[in-house]
C-alpha cells in the first residue's frame, strides 16, 4: 500500500491558470500547492509567479512558488507541480 503524503487535501478542479504568458488547466489543488498541464517545460526548482482563475467566485488566487515536479504527458505537454508558497486574492466586482 501506498501511503499519501499529503499534508492537506487536494481538491480536483480543473480551472484555468497562467504563468509567465502561457495558459494552462489545474488538474487538482490545495493549500500547499497546485498540478496542472502545461504546454512548455519548466525547470525543477524554478520560482514561478501564477494566476489561477476562480471563475465560479469572480476571484483569482495570485501564487508564488516553486516548481516541484513536472513529467510529459501522453496527451502532450507536460503535467506539473508546483508549491503555493504565497498568494492573495483578488476579487472582481460584480458591475
């Protein structure tokens, strides 16, 4: 058996996410970090600055944080993991 070594729960939600110019999909997310698919590679311990867009609350989660894992995907492109280190939230008013 295979023991999780999560720290926190990982929500599966695919959202949209951008990090430097490129546009990628969240695959699962939680208070520690983010795995999403990404057309470009990114080096391993790389810090990257990204937006994850919470549609549903009108809101994007503005994170810092490092690049922890990434592996090619069969699909193409590359399915990735990254550390939410910092963030803060940024809500739309509705108008």
């Amino acid at each position: 058996m295979i023991e999780d070594r999560r720290e926190r729960p990982r929500y599966q939600i695919a959202m949209p996410i951008d990090f430097d110019g490129v546009r990628g999909t969240t695959r699962n997310i939680s208070l520690n970090g983010v795995i999403f698919s990404s057309p470009v590679e990114l080096e391993i311990g790389r810090e990257i600055r990204y937006v994850v867009f919470l549609r549903s609350a009108n809101c994007q989660l503005h994170c810092r944080g490092r690049v922890i894992r990434q592996r090619p995907m069969t699909t193409g492109g590359y399915g990735t993991g990254a550390s939410i280190d910092t963030f803060a939230m940024m809500f739309e008013e509705a108008g």
